[in-house]
C-alpha cells in the first residue's frame, strides 16, 4: 500500500513485504525505530529557545524601549546609533522621554544550557571526550577517559551493528530472492580474480544463504591484549 494521509493511492499485491528498514534503534512493536534526532529534538528546542531569549535581553539592553512626548522629534528616537542626537521642543528635557525599564536575564539560564548539554550527552552517548572538546580532560586520569571513549565507540558499534543486521542483511535477502525468481539467463561475474559464470536458476534454497556481519571482532588495542 501506498498511504497519503489516511487515503491510500496505490496497492499492489506482494508475496512479501517488499521493504528493507534501517533504523539505529528499535523499538518494539514498531516497524520504524528512534534516531538519535528522536533523543535530541526536544532539547534542542529548548536550547533554541533559551538562547534566543537572551539574545533578545541583549538587544533589548543595548537599544531599550522609550516612552516619549510629542515635543521629541520621532525620526531621531527610531534611529539608535552611538553619539546619536534626540531633538526635543522646550527645556524641560527630563519630562519629554524616559526609558522603560525591563527585567534582565536571570544568570541561571546559562547555566540550565550547560544542564541541556550534559542530558544531550546521556541520551546520545555521544560525550565531549570522544569529541575531544572537553577542556578538562588533562585534569583527568588516561584511564578513565578511555573508559568513556570506549563506551561512546561501543555504543556507535551498537548502531552499526543493527543498521547491519536489520536493514542491510534484510536488503540482501530481498536482492537474492529478486535475483532467483526473475534471472532468466547466466551472467559472467569476477569471483577472486577469476571469470566465472553464474547461473542464479541453479540455486539452492535459501536455507544455504547466510549474510555475515563483519562487526565485532574488537578493536586493534583488544585484540593486542588478547594476543
């Protein structure tokens, strides 16, 4: 089926779900997953927002808002410049504008960002050290810094590995059988560095097919201690 809305457009019988997803995350009983957006969205909006309501306080600091008379000249209170000039009609200057006061960003707001950010990085697993951004990492032992490194690359080996053993793996599944049932003729294929021709109507079932994963073999520092 193809679905717009609530409306489908198209249908077409199938044999099998014709469909290969790859999701980093899988959620059960759901057949797309979450993403690391998924994870992150909310925050940063809020980040977003706070961010542009300081900017805004800055602005607002730095070209406040006045209430004025009619005896100032318009044009020159609408142009905010350095060493700008107001002209005003009479001489009680102090009685024909006045600025209106405006309450400024509480300090604390810089400090729920930096809240954001560490709740970013306990979600993702995605962490400043494996960054290399985090300016208080000398201040740390080696040890434990490689500790968090390794656990941010598990869990991006984790990622990799269900991308592969979900979408990719069910990709060449779908593209084996698309090859048995509708290859009419044998082709000529390069099989180690040899021209060899195949003929995909002399295959087996597909209960001799298996799609290896080549992830979890460790890294170079494992293997070396495994050694």
């Amino acid at each position: 089926y193809v679905v717009i809305g609530n409306k489908i457009v198209h249908e077409e019988d199938a044999e099998i779900i014709p469909f290969a997803v790859i999701t980093p995350m899988i959620m059960p009983h759901r057949h797309i997953g979450r993403s690391y957006a998924d994870l992150t969205k909310d925050i940063q909006l809020i980040k977003s927002t706070m961010i542009r309501g300081q900017l805004d306080n800055m602005y607002l600091s730095n070209n406040g808002r006045h209430f004025i008379s009619d005896r100032v000249n318009v044009e020159d209170m609408l142009v905010s410049r350095p060493g700008g000039l107001v002209r005003v009609q009479g001489q009680d200057v102090g009685g024909a504008f006045a600025p209106l006061q405006h309450t400024p960003f509480p300090p604390s707001s810089f400090t729920m960002i930096e809240f954001l950010d560490s709740m970013k990085e306990k979600r993702t697993g995605v962490t400043a050290y494996n960054q290399g951004l985090d300016s208080n990492s000398l201040n740390k032992t080696a040890t434990g810094v490689q500790q968090i490194m390794n656990a941010a690359a598990q869990r991006l080996e984790l990622v990799a590995r269900t991308f592969a053993e979900t979408g990719v793996k069910e990709l060449f599944m779908l593209t084996h059988r698309l090859v048995r049932k509708y290859y009419t003729k044998p082709d000529i294929v390069r099989l180690r560095n040899e021209w060899v021709e195949v003929d995909p109507r002399e295959w087996k079932n597909r209960q001799d097919l298996s799609v290896s994963v080549g992830l979890g073999t460790g890294n170079k520092d494992q293997q070396l201690v495994h050694l």
